[in-house]
C-alpha cells in the first residue's frame, strides 16, 4: 500500500488486507493476513515501553529514536504501556489515559521511521501469505491428518506484526491471530529473524497453533500440551523431518505432554477419539480421575 501512514490517524484502523483465494478448498480455515497499523502501533508502544536491550541489536537506534519522540511529544503517555493498557482501550481505561495514548499513537504515526517500520511489517505479509497458499494442499493434509479437523469453513485475521517484533498470539475477540514472518527470505539486515529454533514451514505450524487455540476448539484444561503435540511437534516431524520426543513446548506443559505420549501415538493410529477435541476431552477425563502421577 503507497499511501503514506503520515496522511492518516494512527487510529483511524488504516488496514491492508491481503486474503488467501476462496479457490483453495482444503480442511484449512481461511486465513486473512493484514497490515493493521493501529494494531502494529500498539504493540509498537509496548516494545518501546518495556527493555530495549531484548530487541534486535541492529534495530536498536531506530527503537530508541522513536521512544525519544514519543517520550517527549506524548506528555508521558508511554509510561502507560507496560504490556497492560496498551491492548484494551477500552472504557476501563480512564478518560486521561484515553488521551495520552491517543496522543502517543499521534505521534508515533507522524514519525517518518514508524513508517519504514510498517512498510517493513507490508513486504513480510506477501512471504507469509506466498508462504501459505504455495504449501496450502501440503498443510492441509498433514493438518487434517493430525486432527481429523475440517476448519475449512472458519476464518481468522492474521494481525501481522513487524518481523523484529515477538509475536505468536491467539485474541478471541474477533477471532484475531497475531503473527510476524519468520523465514529466510527477509532482507539481509532482518535476518536475526531467523532464529536457532527456525525450521522449514515454521509460520504455518504456529500458525496452526495459534487457530486451534480459539476459544471453541480445545477448551480442556490440558489443551496447550495437546496442541503442541499436534503443532510444535508432529506437524514439524512430518514438515521439517525433525522428531519427537524430546519435546518441543513450553517447560511447563512437557510433564503432561510425557503422561499422554503414548494415548497420542494411539490417536494417531486411529484410536481414542475420532477427531483431536475427542481425544482432549478423554484426556481431561482421565487427567482428573486418575491418582496423581497416573494416567
Ligand atoms: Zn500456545
């Protein structure tokens, strides 16, 4: 999109969508991947708000330039985003709060660099969506294959952030993913992106993560061990050829995903449950009667 960001209100929701074609019909749910600067803004200030030194070295002037700037031009507003407000400008937040985060968005939407920030974000959704409809046949059948999932009638937006920026987020409310491109076809100064754990098909396996964390599927207390088995693991042993266990996940679920390796390798093959949201409510069953230890 030419339009410069500079004309317009920070949040006035300035989208470019870039959807995948309706003429794939797979057991994928539709992704529409966006450039939504309002969103990138928010989470911009959330970066500049927090500590610096955990952002890519190489981009580090250019952060702290645009804190400079929203530092002095926002009468303080950047002290509200410590990773809370920041993502519910909603009416809990206070009228003078409104205001100095509206002020922020001003400002960082007038500085020059923020739009070089979300051209940047605009050139990674064309590798994310090429990414995605190239592979979509392949996806759809190792996604199908795990899950026994047809989402072919679902629909998400792909809130796409800058490549330099965390993201891996599902938000139910309006069934949002939030996701950056993590790949090798980045401009060579951006390519800290791709990190130690990158494989091949990284994006749609966490893509797919973040799709089955929606609110109706796997709504079990036990689900994130569950989905990275699906996702984090099987779906990267059958894309990218690397296997399991040890497992891929958060430290905190890999005890649970230990005790269910064996009732998973079954469903798999075809046994406990006809799809994946059978086989995690067997598992929330057994969880919660068997003595602790046991399954
Ligand atoms: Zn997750």
């Amino acid at each position: 999109m030419a339009a410069s960001f500079a004309s317009n209100k920070c949040n006035s929701g300035n989208v470019a969508k870039s959807q995948t074609p309706r003429s794939i019909r797979t057991c994928l749910p539709t992704l529409d991947f966006e450039v939504d600067t309002k969103y990138c803004a928010r989470k911009m200030l959330i970066t500049l708000g927090g500590n610096l030194n955990e952002c890519p070295l190489n981009l580090l002037p250019r952060l702290q330039h645009l804190r400079a700037r929203v530092t002095k031009e926002a009468d303080g507003g950047l002290d509200l985003f410590n990773g809370k407000i920041a993502l519910s400008v909603n009416p809990t937040v206070r009228r003078h709060q409104y205001a100095q985060m509206t002020q922020a968005f001003k400002t960082l939407a007038r500085c020059p660099d923020f739009q070089k920030w979300i051209n940047e974000t605009r050139a990674s959704v064309g590798l994310l969506k090429d990414e995605w409809t190239k592979h979509a046949p392949l996806y759809a059948q190792t996604f199908s294959s795990i899950t026994k999932l047809d989402l072919s009638g679902m629909n998400y937006k792909v809130k796409v952030l800058h490549p330099a920026l965390p993201a891996g987020a599902s938000v139910n409310e309006g069934d949002i993913i939030e996701w950056r491109y993590v790949g090798e076809h980045f401009p060579e100064y951006l390519r800290f992106n791709v990190h130690t754990s990158y494989f091949m098909h990284f994006n749609a396996t966490f893509l797919l993560h973040e799709v089955l964390h929606h609110k109706n599927l796997l709504g079990v207390s036990h689900n994130h061990a569950i989905i990275q088995l699906a996702t984090d693991n099987e779906m990267r042993k059958r894309l990218a050829h690397l296997d399991y266990p040890p497992f891929e996940g958060h430290k905190c679920d890999i005890p649970v995903m230990a005790k269910i390796y064996d009732e998973w390798q079954d469903f798999l093959k075809g046994k406990n449950g006809t799809t994946i949201l059978d086989f995690a409510k067997r598992v929330e069953r057994t969880m919660t009667s068997a003595p602790p230890g046991k399954l």
